[in-house]
C-alpha cells in the first residue's frame, strides 16, 4: 500500500466527527508531525554542537527546547491515531515531509545557532498558526486547542531566541539610519 493511500486512509471510529474533515485534519496533522520530528532534532543538533563563551546557557536552553518538541511529537501523532489515521513518525517520514530547511553543519558559534533556530522556529510558528485557522474551519476544536496550546509555547520561545539577537540588529539598524542620516545631512543644509 502506498503512503498516500495510506495518508488518506481511517480505520472505523465511532468518532463523531466526519469522515471527510478527518482525511484533511490527519494530513495536515502529519504534515506537523514531520516539522516537529525535524525540528526537535535540529534543536539538538544546536545542543550538542554549540560553542562560545555563551556554551553553557545556550545548551541547556536548546535542550529545554527539544524536549518541549518531544512532548509535542506525540501529542500530535496520537491525535492522528484519535482521528482514525496513520502517523507518520519515522526519521524518513520527517525528512521526506518536511516544511523546514535543513540545519547548517558548519555552523559554531552561538549566535548563528540562535538566528539559525530562530529561523526555523519562525517557519513552525506560521504553519502552526496556519493549522489553528484550518482547523477551526474544518470544526475540530479539539485539534486547533492542541495547536493553539503548541502556537502559544513556540512564539514565546521564539522570543528567547531572538532576545539573543535583537541588541545587535537594534544597533544595526539605528547604524544604518544614522550613516543615512550623516549622507542627508550635507544634501539638507544646501537648501
Ligand atoms: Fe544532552
């Protein structure tokens, strides 16, 4: 049988929510399945590979992070069970169905690993956030609370990502505005 038959397959429930909405909730369920797969083991990647003098906080918060996704992986494959459907939980499965791009290999320093999960956590957040509309549409409360419950931790720990970044691209952006403020400045006292 192939993964699509089996993707748009339910076995018999006495589940009193339509047949024709579970196909749909199961797919975009194990499509969520293979973001979380692939980002909780990018997530550790950064964990174990991290360097710099910031090392230590950087590791324990990365593997914070990882295991949050942990508890997310099976939450979101036992919905798809609930529903009738087969979750797709193998490393493969992940790899192949996945929205994330791949995590850098040459990659050491902390920062880079912040703006590189950040990145990657944007990604999940806009599609997790997508899931919570579609979800609603489709009138499975259940599965948009499992979303917003998910929507709600990762865009808090996107801020803690990015309050590692955000000094340095505030002091970036004011340099840019004052190097085109000192450009303007001989063009304004002309008039
Ligand atoms: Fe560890």
């Amino acid at each position: 049988m192939s993964d699509n038959t089996i993707s748009s397959r339910l076995y018999p429930t006495r589940i009193d929510i339509p047949a024709e909405a579970r196909v749909q909730i199961v797919v975009l369920l194990n499509q969520t399945l293979a973001a979380t797969l692939d980002l909780k083991t990018q997530t550790k990647q950064a964990h174990w590979n991290v360097k710099g003098t910031d090392f230590y906080q950087l590791h324990l918060l990365f593997d914070e992070l990882a295991g949050e996704l942990e508890e997310y992986i099976d939450m979101v494959a036992e919905r798809v069970t609930a529903l009738g459907g087969y979750a797709f939980g193998t490393a493969r499965a992940a790899a192949s169905n996945s929205i994330l791009p791949e995590y850098l290999f040459d990659i050491l320093d902390g920062k880079d690993h912040v703006t590189a999960l950040s990145d990657r956590f944007a990604i999940y957040a806009k599609h997790i956030r997508q899931a919570i509309a579609k979800t609603n549409e489709l009138n499975d409360l259940d599965t948009a609370d499992l979303y917003t419950e998910i929507s709600r931790t990762i865009d808090k720990r996107l801020w803690f990502l990015e309050a590692h970044l955000q000094v340095a691209e505030i002091k970036a952006e004011n340099g840019k505005t004052s190097t085109t403020n000192t450009q303007r400045t001989p063009a304004a006292a002309l008039k």
